[in-house]
C-alpha cells in the first residue's frame, strides 16, 4: 500500500477555530479530507485570555474534523497572530575559517543561530528568522549561497517577535486538547501561500488578511518577505460598533453586516430599511441601510488607513520597493460588500479578492475556497512541505450503543494500518530542498522542541 502522508492545519482565530485534514493528490493540488468548524471562545484579538475555552473549541474542531475525514490526528500545524507580533530588519555575518572550501547549509545555520541569539525586549521571544538576500565577500543579491567560494558570508534577515507567553499559552491549549504540536506559522505567511502566485510575489505585493480579531499584513517583493505587521482591528470592531449605533444584540449586528453590509454608503438609496425584530414582546427596531453602510464605511476606512501606514512604513514609494501586484484581499472581511474598491480608493493601488483555490483540487467543495479560509489552507500546506504525517486511518469495528455523553474516542476502535512504502512514479521527481527550506525546517524543529520542553517541566 502507498504511503499517506496527511497533514493537518489549526487555524485559532478570534471569532473561529477550523482544523483541516488533507494530502496531495497525484496533480499535486491539495485534497481536502475534512474540515471541522467551531465558535472561538476563548480568544481575543489573536491572543488566548481563556485557557479552558480555548481547549474546549479546538477540541470540538478537532472531534469534527476526524467525523468529516475518517483520519485520527496526531498533531498540527498552527499559526501564530495577535497583537503583540512585530518584525525587524536585521543584517548580521560570519567570517568563515577557511574560504578555500565551498559554502554549506552549516555556515548558514551558523549565521541563523547567531541572529536567534539576539537580545530582545524582556517577555518577547524570535518566533521566525527568514533570511531575505545573501552577500559573500561584498557580492550583493545572492539568493542562494551554497556551493559559492568566500570568507565573509553576510545576510539581511526578516526577524518576526511576539511574547513568549502567548506562544505557550497556544502550545498549552493544543497539548491539553490531547494533539501534538508539530509547526508555527505566522498566519499571515501562511494565508500568503494559500492565496498568492509566485509571479505577485516576483513583481511585489501586499497582502492584507482581514480576520475577526486583527488585520494581518504581509508584503513581498522579489520572491522574498520584506515586511509583515499584525494590526489589533478586525470585523469584530465593525459589527461592535453596528450594534452601539444601531442599539440591537451582536448576534443581529453580525447578520446585518453579512447578509445587507456595504464598505459604501453612497450605493444605499435612503428609503432602503430593514426590519429587526424586537427583544421579547417589543416592537421591530426599523434601521437605514445607509445608516448601517455609513457605521460600516467609517470603521473599514480605518483599519485600512492603519494597514497603508505600515505599507507606506515599508517604502512603497521607493522605485526600487514599489507593489507592481498591488493589494490581495482575504480572510473573511474581505467579503464585505465593495471593501475592494474603498481599499483602491484609499490606497491608490490595484486590489483583487485572494481564494485559496488555486491550490486545492478541483472536486474540493466551495465552501473551502472561501478566503475566510485561506490561512487554515496555508497552514495545510505548511504541513504538507513538512513531509508531515499528521493523522491516520480510524477503522470502525463495533459501534455499540453508548449515553450521548460519551466521546467518539470511546466509540471508535482505533487501529492503526500497516504502511508500506512504495517506488515512486517514474513521473515524480523529488525537488531539492531550498536554502530557505532548510532553514525554516530546522528551526521551527528546534523551536518546536522549545515550546515541548517548557510544556512537559511546566507543572
């Protein structure tokens, strides 16, 4: 039988938690074996503030997700976000003991280590170390250094940050849910790779992933990350303030600005009403679409003025640095009614809706290529380059009768199948791993193991 390697990504979000099951199939396109959904209610702006919630919703994505697939996970791959995330620019070298030998991955780990060693502020810890360009010996835009003579190997690295608490506080809530955790990923990394061609990042562009809790940035220009910011607003802030100006309960403020929302006031006519009904025995509240547009508009203007702050921090205007690609929407708020052309309009910048399609196999259901989606499909795929194998195959044996409170682990006999590896295709040819590959892949290794050890002596 062939080898499965199935991965599975975790996506903690503010006003959801999506865990989802897949593998590559023979095209090399991602199938989807099982999505499982739950309310986020243990989360806040990208960051837990309750524990005991938090486990309860993965594990309710978790027990939905393994229903859906068939597949008992293992462990995942989660993304990171919330406020306290930052990212610098740092440049560092090492000057090598002998120049007459060849460049290897080791001089480069050497060069990573030192710059993980970096002094932070007090609580924060470096959550991503991703080298941008290489210079060897004053030989400047060298992409890929190994097998390269020199004695001065010098980097500019993209450093990402966050509070070390939060970052066990997730680790914390994963082991508890009974998984494993195998990977971190920035969110906005992994919704880039979900909904961005390599030709956008070739030619520079942002991507903004508006979620419930935050708006993430990240932003590329020639193939490599040059700026990522998390900014503390999301759709939760535009449906707050629906319902203190329109008096009503979140629950009515969230429909009204799925199902009637405009980012444009001016598409709404003024006798254009919708009708809510009243709190137990009191009458329908009748509430202007423009009103409700006006509420929207005001809210999406800031966040995205928030968003172009830090575009315009990175240098845009910069010939050299200018985003011929323009802006990618996605994450949920990117479906707010004409959100494209307010963001146009404020920036100036061409501007489309990022799907996560263009990954996903063509029988995938169209819920998944939803961008509300995207980060939780980068994070599958983040698994999948990972070589992960995540989840395997729950044989049903007796399904006996059991009390509703019973969990599906005492239902199900899991059974692990015998795997036997097979040749490959003629067809498949293995592509080697990348410089950056293996940087990523070893330090999220050790980093991993970091979070393990501090978890396992944590009493």
């Amino acid at each position: 039988m062939e080898k499965e390697n199935i991965a599975v990504g975790l996506d903690i979000g503010t006003t959801k938690i999506v865990a989802m099951i897949g593998k590559k199939n023979e095209y090399g396109k991602l199938e989807i074996l099982g999505v499982g959904k739950s309310k986020s209610l243990g989360v806040a702006r990208g960051v837990v503030n309750n524990i005991t919630q938090t486990i309860q919703s993965i594990q309710q994505a978790v027990i939905e997700a393994e229903a859906n697939s068939g597949y008992k996970i293992n462990d995942v791959v989660v993304g990171i976000a919330g406020q306290h995330i930052r990212s610098i620019q740092h440049t560092d070298y090492v000057i090598r003991t002998n120049p007459e030998e060849v460049i290897s991955g080791k001089d480069i780990q050497l060069l990573i280590d030192q710059v993980n060693k970096l002094a932070m502020l007090p609580g924060e810890e470096i959550i991503h170390v991703l080298p941008q360009e290489f210079k060897i010996d004053g030989q400047a835009e060298i992409k890929e250094p190994i097998g390269m003579y020199g004695g001065r190997l010098e980097a500019s690295f993209h450093v990402v940050v966050g509070q070390a608490s939060s970052i066990r506080n997730v680790g914390r809530c994963i082991q508890s849910s009974g998984i494993e955790l195998s990977g971190l990923t920035l969110e906005p990394l992994a919704s880039a790779d979900a909904v961005l061609s390599q030709e956008e990042k070739e030619a520079g562009v942002a991507l903004i992933d508006i979620g419930g809790g935050t708006t993430d940035l990240a932003i590329f220009k020639d193939g490599i990350i040059r700026h990522t910011a998390v900014v503390p607003f999301g759709g939760n802030v535009i449906t707050d303030d629906i319902k203190e100006g329109c008096s009503i309960i979140e629950k009515q403020a969230e429909l009204l600005k799925t199902k009637f929302g405009s980012a444009w006031p001016g598409e709404n006519k003024d006798n254009e009403i919708v009708s809510i009904p009243g709190l137990r025995g009191r009458d329908p509240k009748e509430i202007s679409l423009k009103n409700l547009s006006k509420i929207i508009h005001a809210r999406v203007v800031e966040i995205i003025e928030q968003v172009f702050n830090e575009i315009k921090a990175y240098g845009h205007e910069d010939p050299r640095k200018k985003l011929i690609a323009g802006i990618v929407l996605t994450g949920g708020g990117s479906q707010l009614n004409h959100i494209k052309q307010i963001v146009e309009y404020i920036t100036g910048m061409d501007t489309r809706i990022g799907y996560p399609n263009e990954h996903l196999a063509g029988n995938s259901s169209e819920e998944i290529s939803n961008p509300l989606y995207a980060t939780a499909v980068g994070l599958l795929m983040n698994s999948i380059a990972n070589n992960s194998n995540s989840a395997y195959k729950i044989e049903l044996k007796e399904v006996q009768q059991v009390a509703p409170k019973e969990t599906i682990q005492q239902v199900v006999e899991v059974k692990e199948e015998v795997v036997e590896e097979q040749v490959e295709q003629p067809k498949a040819v293995e592509q080697p791993e990348t410089t950056g590959e293996k940087i990523k892949r070893s330090f999220f290794d050790k980093y991993v193991d970091k979070i393990k050890d501090f978890l396992d002596n944590a009493e």
